[in-house]
C-alpha cells in the first residue's frame, strides 16, 4: 500500500528589522503620496468640470459619487501613511532595543 507522502513545510516567518521597517515606510510613504496626487487631481478634475442638469435628483446623485470617489482615494491614501509612520514608530523602536541589550560574545 502506497500512500501519499508529502514534504512538510516548514513555516519561516521574516524577523522584524529596522532595515525592513524603513524599506517598507518608503514603499508605504511613496504610496501614500501617489494616491495623495491622484486625489488630488481628481478633486481638480471635478471641480472643473460642473453638473450641466437641471434635475436635482442628477445633481445630488453626481455630488453623492464625486464626494464618494475622492473620499475612498483620501481614505487608501491616509491608510498608506498612518502605515508608513507605524513602520518608522517600529523601526525605532527595534533600534532602541538592539542598542540596548548588551552583546554577547
């Protein structure tokens, strides 16, 4: 009888460093900013650009979706920053501490 034998893998899981936690607040922080810029744009876009109707049902429903699409890019945008301060906050936090315990040697 021959039975399925399968390798067991083996869960590694990446240690936190301060090196990765700057790297990481970089990408998170360049992000950040993208979508700060396309928020950005698009307000300007919109603005720019007014509701030709004289139904108040298609007014209030432009203003609903244009107010909606900028909120979700701020909200991306704010949540790639709050990241990128948590990572540095985390990246600090991991050097206090390595220059903290003493060598062993």
């Amino acid at each position: 009888m021959s039975e399925n034998i399968t390798p067991q893998e083996t869960a590694t899981q990446a240690q936190a460093s301060p090196l990765r936690c700057v790297t990481g607040a970089i990408i998170s922080s360049g992000m950040a900013y993208a979508l700060y810029s396309l928020m950005i744009a698009i307000a300007t876009s919109f603005a720019s650009k007014p509701v030709h109707s004289t139904n108040e049902l298609v007014i209030k429903i432009t203003a609903a979706v244009r107010t909606l699409v900028v909120g979700i890019v701020a909200l991306g945008s704010g949540i790639f920053g709050i990241v990128a301060l948590g990572l540095i906050a985390l990246g600090v936090q991991l050097l206090i501490q390595q220059l903290s315990q003493p060598k062993n040697n």
